[in-house]
C-alpha cells in the first residue's frame, strides 16, 4: 500500500489492485470562497490526480468525507473528462452531496451506512459517520495487502475508536485533524488576551485529542493532515502570522505528542504534497525538495500570497445602495424562513442580531421567543448574539453560490456574543440551510431521546451519567476525568463537572451526573464501563 500526500486532507492511495483518491482538494481557487488556500501549495498534483483516476488500469474509487469544500472540490472534480470510476460517500441526512453526484455521471455512486464496507480485490474500504445537527462527517478505513490505513480527516469519531481497532486490528499509517477548523474564536471581538487564551485552550483540546487517539490505536506512523489551511486575501493574511491562533503547524503538535506520548510515540511525518509514504515499510519518500520550515513559512507565505493575488482582485466589486437593499429584504425573508421551521427556537434565550457593514442602523433582530425578524436601529439587548457582515458576502450566500457554513468558515464577517458562552442551538440554527432546519431539529431531539445511563469513577467516587453527549451524541463511556471531577467528552472535549450534577463548565448542558450508592453485594463494574482517570 502505497499513500501520496496530496494536501491538507487529501490523499491518494494506491494498492496491488485498486486505487482510492480521497478528498482531493486541488483547485487554485480555494475554498469557502477563496478564503482558505491549500498549505503548502499543492495545484500541481491536479494533472497526476486527473491521469490516476481517468487512466489507472486499477479499480478506481473517488472518496468523499463531506461537503466542506476544502475536502470535496467541484473545481476540480468538474474537470475531470472521463469518469469511469466509483463514487463512494456517507449516506448523510443531507442529501445535497449524493444528489450532486448523481448528476456527475460517474460509473456508479456509492452512499454507504455507518460501517459499511466497499470490496474490491484484495482488500476494502470502510466508512464511519457522523451525522448530528449541521455536523456531517466520515471517516475512512483502507485495508488491503495486509496493511490498515486510517484516516479521520475532521471526523470527530474518537470515541469508536477502541471498536474500530478491536473490528480491524493493528493500524499502520493513522492521521486525523490537529489544526482548528471554526470560525471562533477568529472572528469574534475579543481583547488579545481573551483570544489567545480560547486559541491556547483549543489548540491543547486539539492535541490532546491526537494524543489520546494515538494511545489508543498505537498506529506504526501518524501522518500529519486535515492541518491549517493558510489565508492569503488581504484582509485575512493576518491570520497566518498570528504568535496564537487556532491554527498550529505540525511541528507544534510534534512537540507536544513527544513530549505527552515520550517513547510510546510513533513514527510523526510531516509530508509535503506529493511525499509518499509506504504503509508496509514505513518508508518515507519525500519527493519535493522545497520544505515549509519554521525559518523560511513567512517567505514562502508571502510568495504564495502574490501568486495568488489575481484571485482577490477579481472577487472585489462595488455595490450600489439599491442593491444592499434588495440584500437587506431577502436576508429578513431568509431568517424568517428559518424561525418558521425551527421548532427549538424556545431553547434559545438570547436574540440573534445580523447587520450589514453598509446598514449599521438597520438590524435585523430575530427573537425567538416570538418567533418574529423586526428591523432595529440598535442593539437594544444586554443579552444577545451579534454577527456583522458585507452585503456583497451574504449575498453570494443568498444566491446559493455559498451555503451558510461556506460562508461561516470564510471569516468574513465579525461577531460577538453577550455572555461569551457557546449556544449549540443558536449556533444550529445560524450554520443550517433552511431546507435544513427541520431535519436538523428532528436529529437533535431523537439524541437527546437516547435515556442510557452508564457509571464512570474519578478514582475515589463513582457517578451514573446519561452515556451520550448532549452535544453530538459521543459515547461518555470513552471519555476521561480531569482534575478529579470532570468527566470529558472524547469527541469535542466538553468538561462535565460531576461534582456540580454533571453540568458542563462553559454552557450549562448536563449529563445528569448522580453519586452512586455503592451495594456491598454488587458485582464490581466492567472496566469498559469506567472513564479512565487520568
């Protein structure tokens, strides 16, 4: 089994009989509108990825995690002539993406369940998804030759992953996301203070997440991807050059994962866009001469940025009054939409502002407790979320060329919220599409629906817990106590305080946590049943 790197999250992997391109992200355009740019650059892999998949005597399959465009590239994938191979996505509750490829014309198109496999001489492929509220994921398996490839890419399926092992055996190349991938803290109105200690707590969440991912599969070599993308627009350059942000390279997380793993590490490889990596052998070709290093990423950076400088110039336009207008009124129709369909606007306490950099007294407020979008001339709620955009931006989400997450993670915008505390519901509501909203409510309450307790031990106390996240559903009993009182989730690393009920320490969720009445008659609990303490 051979892997070629092909960037960010993308990789092509080729075995004695098959071949699997998996999220492909080449387009010289970017993604989210040309918000994120590929690092480092990859555009020239485009002709070798476009000859593997048209000409390949091999069975050919393109694999699809999800439809974040820096995982799933329509730019490219358009350009492909002949398409005589296999489409293989999840079978999502969305069906925006398998809709899309049925009007491709692939040779066939794939959506599969929850752990189903994909045969093909010599080997398989297997997908695990996840599928709650605006999140819509998989994770992909390739085991063939006797080799195992793993990849998570953003698919938070942590919390599987002791199953996963114990259904496939050892793992030898492993690679999952460590670089953030949101739009907070990056567009909200913090202090230098604030914002670089959320984007320390995220980054340590995110390698430790790593961290614990390795212990548990204890692959032969972890391949470092789904890592930072880079901003090269103007107005996001910034970003790059940040000492703290949200978005860490791997020699950081190396760092880290030597230091918390200590000999128990693997083998840690930083591929450059076409390095391949031997899954039986464990060799690493590193094909490109030119590396990303901590002395030389600023100039690279800036090159980058002006090779790319074409794709801003011709994205700015200017913006008549009137049209800002006609933005202003379909922006209200678009809200109210949404309300109309959201059947757990009681949960949310606070109201949503959203205003137009060119209106700033003319906001749209949508109270959800009335269920009614009204124009304000100001921000009249001590309590409230706020999000200011361009018209031209919201625009382009209105004429469908973004969806509402495209545009969310392009950073395009600038919001804040009063208390700074995480609204998952608000937050659903923001990011779905409206024809969205109603499927996403359903999958929210049919989670919370699932009642089974389970008992996790801090070392000196035992709880009974409800065993699923309250927010995506991740399985509790593979989480872990912190400071001897808060249990964490595997996937998103919510902090459950067992001491306080099991409510969560930054948004007050509960897990209903109880002290268990220890029976002197009672068969002491599985250890599968028990989050480990750290």
């Amino acid at each position: 089994m051979q892997i070629t790197f092909l960037g960010h999250a993308g990789f092509l992997i080729e075995t004695q009989h098959a071949l699997v391109v998996a999220d492909p992200w080449l387009t010289s355009q970017g993604a989210f509108d040309a918000a994120w740019m590929q690092f480092p650059r990859n555009h020239d892999l485009a002709p070798l990825v476009r000859e593997k998949l048209e000409h390949s005597p091999k069975e050919r399959f393109l694999y699809i995690s999800h439809e974040h465009k820096d995982h799933f590239d329509p730019d490219f994938l358009w350009s492909l002539t002949r398409r005589d191979f296999t489409v293989v996505l999840g079978r999502f509750r969305r069906t925006a993406l398998h809709e899309t490829f049925l009007a491709y014309g692939a040779r066939r198109v794939l959506t599969c369940e929850d752990q189903q496999e994909v045969a093909f001489r010599g080997g398989y492929l297997k997908l695990y998804l996840t599928d709650s509220g605006t999140n819509r994921d998989s994770a992909l398996l390739v085991q063939a030759d006797g080799r195992t490839f793993l990849n998570l890419n953003d698919c938070k399926v942590h919390d599987r992953l002791p199953r996963i092992l114990a259904e496939e055996g050892p793992v030898d190349v492993f690679t999952a996301q460590f670089s953030g991938a949101i739009w907070h803290p990056t567009c909200y109105d913090y202090s230098r203070e604030l914002y670089t200690e959320h984007s320390r707590q995220k980054r340590a969440s995110k390698f430790e997440a790593v961290a614990r991912a390795i212990e548990t599969i204890q692959p032969r070599a972890y391949l470092a991807s789904a890592g930072p993308a880079c901003f090269l627009d103007p107005a996001l350059f910034h970003l790059n050059l940040e000492p703290v942000n949200i978005f860490p390279r791997a020699p950081e997380l190396f760092a880290y994962l030597k230091n918390r793993l200590g000999t128990r590490a693997p083998r840690l490889l930083e591929p450059m866009p076409g390095d391949v990596v031997d899954a039986g052998s464990g060799d690493f070709s590193a094909q490109v001469p030119e590396r990303v290093t901590d002395e030389n990423v600023a100039r690279y950076l800036a090159d980058y940025a002006a090779r790319q400088a074409h794709v801003f110039r011709e994205r700015r336009r200017n913006i008549l009054l009137e049209e800002v207008d006609r933005i202003h009124v379909r922006l209200r129709e678009e809200l109210q939409n949404k309300l109309d369909a959201f059947s757990l606007a009681d949960r949310v306490t606070m109201p949503l502002y959203l205003g137009l950099t060119e209106l700033p007294t003319q906001l749209l407020r949508v109270d959800f407790r009335t269920r009614r979008v009204e124009v304000v001339g100001e921000v009249r709620d001590p309590r409230r979320y706020m999000l200011t955009a361009n018209a031209v931006d919201l625009g382009r989400v209105l004429d469908r060329k973004l969806n509402w997450e495209d545009f969310l993670l392009s950073f395009r915008f600038r919001a804040s919220r009063a208390p700074d505390v995480y609204d998952a519901t608000l937050h659903n509501f923001l990011a779905a599409e409206v024809e969205d909203v109603r499927a996403m409510c359903d999958t929210v309450l049919a989670a919370e629906a699932r009642k089974e307790r389970t008992v996790v031990s801090t070392g000196t106390q035992r709880y009974t817990v409800n065993r699923f996240c309250p927010h995506q559903g991740a399985d509790l009993k593979e989480g872990w106590i912190e400071e001897g009182r808060y249990l964490v989730c595997p996937r998103h690393r919510w902090r459950f305080d067992l001491e306080a009920g099991g409510v969560c320490d930054t948004n007050g969720c509960s897990i209903k946590a109880e002290p268990k009445q220890e029976d002197k008659r009672e068969a002491p609990a599985a250890p599968r049943a028990d989050a480990t303490p750290t």
